[in-house]
C-alpha cells in the first residue's frame, strides 16, 4: 500500500492560485495513477494539514486493519512550498510529530527542475517583451523568511540560475529577509544606464499575495510564477516530478 501524499500549500484567497495548486495535483495523480493525493494547507484556506493527516492515517489504519502493519510511513506530507521556513518546521513539523506513521517531505526547492522552470520563464518573457539587453538587470523574487536555511536555498537557486543565463541574478524577497524586491529593484535600476530594464524572476509558485506585491515593485517584466501563467490548466510536468520526487524520497520508495 502506497502512503497517502498530502500536497500541503501556503493557501491563497485568489481564485487562480488556488486553481494553481489544484491543477498541480491533479497532474501529480494523472502521474502516478492509484495513489492517494489529499490536499492541505498551512494558513488562508481549509482543510489544516494536521486534519488531513490525521485522517489519512486513520483511513489507512482501517485498509491495513492495523498500522503495524505498515512498512514505512502510511501518509506524506508534501510542502507545496519553494524553501524551507516557519511553516515547513513549526506546522507541518508538528502536525506530523503528533500523528504517528506520518512522514515530512522536503520543500519543493532547491531542485534542479526547478532552476530549468525558471529559465524557461525568463526565456518567455523575452520573447513577448525581449530581447533582454546587456545592461538589463536580472532580479529573482522569493517569498522570504527568517529562516536563515531558505534564504540559503534561494541563494543556490539565484546561483544556478545565473550560470544557466550566462547573466548576474541577485536575490531578492518578498518577506522575512533582505533585500525586499522592491528596493531590489530600485537598486539594479539606480546601477544602470537609464535604457536598462529590470526583469524580475518569480520564484513563487502560483498567483497570490506575493506575486501581486512582485508586480507592484517597480520592475519592467516580471515573468510568470513556476505553476506557469494563470489559467494554464495542465501543470508543468517538471513541477509534478519534483513534487513526486520529494513524496518518493519521503516515503522510501
């Protein structure tokens, strides 16, 4: 019996984040077909995670008739989440310390598909705005948090996406560390001659709170968020496998 994979999100009150996220799970049960995908989130929406977990635990604890039975976890918690930070280690750390035969997988990011997404959203926006000029500036926006590890992350993710653009990337983040985007923004327009642009990677996942604050920052272009442009409907088949490569690596498959 495979264990339960609990795609657990931020939550978003936009209808096209939310649409977002669902897609993704969808694409992740077209995928791995028979599996069991719940979804959850951490703030914003409904179910909680530790509802969802602690229910299908439950649920496969009446299939197995015991859960001793099981070898390994019985149910995953996926963070639909780009790097680590409070809710990655305070509430989906603590929903799954309290249901037992339930397991954490990593965040989503860093993970080189990822870098690959990004790069081709950057590519996109060139070609609907480009070509992008030397003397442009290059700005990756992250959410951010206190958490001194995803800053870290976003570091090697702006690295890696550098190299792959053969241009300079500078971090910048929406919340919890430093530089916040706009003052990102502001400084790679001031280190410019006054033609230059400023493109704003979104490393975010879906439509929101924070990328509506990315789009208020003051940059030139600003490309789509890893989920890909609203209304996409089917997911990045990049982003299902990373998803599918944290729950693998969690649940020991």
């Amino acid at each position: 019996m495979s264990a339960t994979l609990i795609g657990t999100s931020h939550g978003t009150d936009d209808p096209a984040g939310q649409a977002a996220v669902r897609a993704l799970l969808d694409g992740v049960r077209a995928a791995r077909p028979g599996l069991d995908v719940r979804e959850a989130f951490v703030d914003v929406q409904q179910p909680e995670v530790g509802e969802v977990l602690a229910e299908a635990v439950r649920d496969a604890r009446t299939r197995a008739g015991r859960l001793g039975d099981a070898d390994g976890p019985v149910a995953v918690v996926v963070p639909l989440l780009l790097s680590t930070g409070y809710h990655v280690r305070h509430d989906i750390a603590q929903a799954v310390t309290s249901v037992d035969g339930s397991a954490a997988a990593e965040p989503l990011g860093p993970h080189p598909l990822l870098v690959d997404i990004l790069a081709d959203r950057y590519a996109a926006a060139e070609a609907a705005h480009g070509p992008f000029g030397p003397d442009d500036a290059v700005v990756l926006a992250a959410a951010g948090s206190s958490v001194a590890a995803a800053a870290t992350a976003v570091e090697e993710v702006t690295s890696a996406l550098a190299q792959r653009l053969g241009r300079p990337v500078t971090p910048s983040y929406g919340a919890g560390a430093e530089p916040r985007v706009p003052d990102a923004v502001a400084a790679a327009r001031a280190g410019g001659p006054g033609s230059a642009r400023v493109i704003v990677v979104s490393y975010l996942l879906a439509p929101g709170y924070f990328l509506d604050r990315v789009l208020e920052a003051g940059a030139d272009v600003v490309t789509d968020p890893v989920a890909g442009p609203a209304g996409a409907g089917k997911p990045d088949p990049r982003l299902v496998q990373v998803v599918l490569d944290r729950y693998d690596a969690a649940a020991g498959a």
